[in-house]
C-alpha cells in the first residue's frame, strides 16, 4: 500500500507547474498593492501581506513594527485624504524587490502625520523593500522621508 501512496504523490507532481520566479510587473503591482491598503485602510490585508519582520523608518521619524502599524492602520493614525505615487527606480536581486520614488501625501487631520503637519501636503521620497516568497511578493520594510518641494 505505502508503494502506491508514493506513486500517486510522485505522480502528481510531475504535472505541476514550476513557481512563478520573481520579475518587474509583479514587483511593481507589489507596490502598487501596499499603496492601496494604506488608502483603503486595509488592516486586514496589511497583516496578511507584510513580513513578520517587517520594519518602517517613517516621515514622523520613528522606527516601527509590523504589530503597531497595522493598529495603527486600524484605527486611522495612517489615514490620508490624498495620497500619490510616483515609481522612478524598480530593481530585483535574488528575492529582494525594492522600488523606490516620490510620494504627494495630504494625511487627514486626525491621523499621526495630520497632527503633526496641519493643512500641509506632504512631498516625500520613499523607498519599499519586498521579499519575494512561496511565489508572492511580502513587504519587507520600507523608509519615508518628507522632503522640501
């Protein structure tokens, strides 16, 4: 019986598909993702995508972890009424995705940023690191600065 079993399970994976390998548009929709859960407000789906190791070096200047940016993502502490992306720089080596650029931000009055920067557009350049695993993009880490116009 356990010669069966083997063949069967052997069987099954001489049929299958390689895994995806890591490229440019996939990266870039990676990207593009961590930007629209941050505007949708997506908790849920930022702790399914980030990393566990996930780190920020934010704009307000402090460095935080997986656990306290999806809080805070829940509560709206991230919450922006405007929120642009421009990519100028995407590169992948090995399974390390990184895309970096400028961002247009006008955080809502109530969250972290809207607090510390009232009525101000924030211009910022920022840089997202990916991790490539089990055929997925993860969101590895990610710095953001604000910079004068």
């Amino acid at each position: 019986m356990r010669t069966g079993f083997a063949l069967v399970a052997l069987v099954g994976l001489v049929g299958a598909a390689p895994p995806p390998a890591p490229d440019e548009a996939s990266l870039r929709a990676a990207d593009a993702e961590q930007m629209r859960i941050i505007v949708d407000e997506d908790a849920k789906a930022q702790q399914e995508f980030m990393h566990p190791n996930y780190m920020l070096n934010g704009p307000a200047n402090a460095v935080k972890r997986k656990p306290e940016l999806v809080a805070m993502l829940a509560r709206g502490d991230i919450a922006s009424e405007k929120f642009e992306r421009k990519v100028e720089g995407v590169a992948i080596t090995g399974d390390v995705g990184i895309v970096m650029g400028s961002e247009v931000v006008t955080p809502s009055p109530t969250s972290n940023l809207g607090r510390l920067h009232p009525g101000e557009t924030l211009n910022r350049r920022y840089t997202n690191v990916f991790l490539w695993q089990e055929g997925k993009w993860r969101f590895l880490a990610r710095q953001a600065s604000i910079v004068k116009p």
